[in-house]
C-alpha cells in the first residue's frame, strides 16, 4: 500500500512538473519574446545568416534614415559578406511594453573581422569593434512574435557599409 502510494506521488509530482513546462513555454511574457527575436538576430548575425536576420524583420520596417526592408536587406547582406567571426553584446537591456508594440533600449557591441583584409600570405586580417550607446528597436507583435519595425541610434555608415 505504501509503495502505490509513493509511485501515485512521483506520478502526481511528474505532470506537475511537466503541466509546468508546458505552461512556461506557451505563456511567453511579451518581454521574453522581444528578448527571443533579439537573440535570433544575434544568432544570425554571428552566423551570417542573412535569411535568419531578415526573417525577425517587418515587411512594413522603416526608419529615421529612409531605409525600408529592401534597403536594411541589401545592408544585412554587404555587411555579413565584409565582416566575418561577427561577435555581438547587448548592454544595459531596457524592454517596454505597451499593447502589440515593444521598445527595446541598449547599448551594443560588436567585434569581427574586416573579410577584405584576409590574405593567402598568412598575415593577420584586422580585427574591428564598433560600440553604439543608445540603440533604439521598436517591435510589433504579430501571430504571437515580435517584428522589428524601426531602428534609430544605427548607422551603417559608422561600419563602413553606405547604403
């Protein structure tokens, strides 16, 4: 009796803890999925995968610069084509929420290396950081993830890719 008694409580305490994971993976705060779409940009970055970078982009995105979607593209694909081993570190993270729009606030580094710089000879290709205080994101949820709409504080020219 004592033993179907503690396989019912290991039983019991098992769906418990697996009703948990279930609700902690279906119950994403909005903050959490802002963080999930920035993390794939960073991941796609570092990789150099521009589809995967582009995919956490609005169709609808703009910015203070003019640029629109085939634009912040064709600067996704020069920029991961002249820098290789991209390395990226958000600072300082501030989210806000308010209804289907976020507002994500950091601070960024990133460090690679310039491609155009490698050579058969075996010398040392240069190695690049760029610091940027005061990033400005602004997200729209849509179908339950966040899409990034428009950036401010970014400009590609500050790494050597005009647009």
């Amino acid at each position: 009796m004592i033993r179907s008694k503690k396989i019912l409580f290991f039983l019991a305490a098992a769906l418990l803890f697996a009703a948990y994971l279930v609700y902690d993976h279906l119950s994403d705060s909005p903050e959490k999925r802002v963080k999930k779409c920035m993390n794939q940009a960073i991941e796609s970055v570092e990789k150099g995968d521009v589809m995967g970078l582009m995919s956490i982009v609005s169709r609808d995105y703009h910015d203070t610069l003019g640029l629109d979607f085939a634009a912040v593209s064709g600067i996704a694909v020069r920029t991961l084509t002249k820098y290789k081993d991209i390395k990226v570190k958000i600072i300082n993270l501030k989210i806000e929420i308010s209804g289907q729009n976020a507002i994500a606030t950091f601070s960024a580094r990133a460090d690679a290396t310039d491609a155009t710089t490698i050579r058969p000879d075996g010398s040392l290709p240069e190695r690049l950081s760029y610091y940027k205080e005061q990033v400005v994101v602004r997200f729209k949820s849509s179908d339950g993830r966040y899409l990034v709409e428009e950036t401010a504080g970014v400009n590609p020219n500050e790494w050597g890719i005009g647009f």
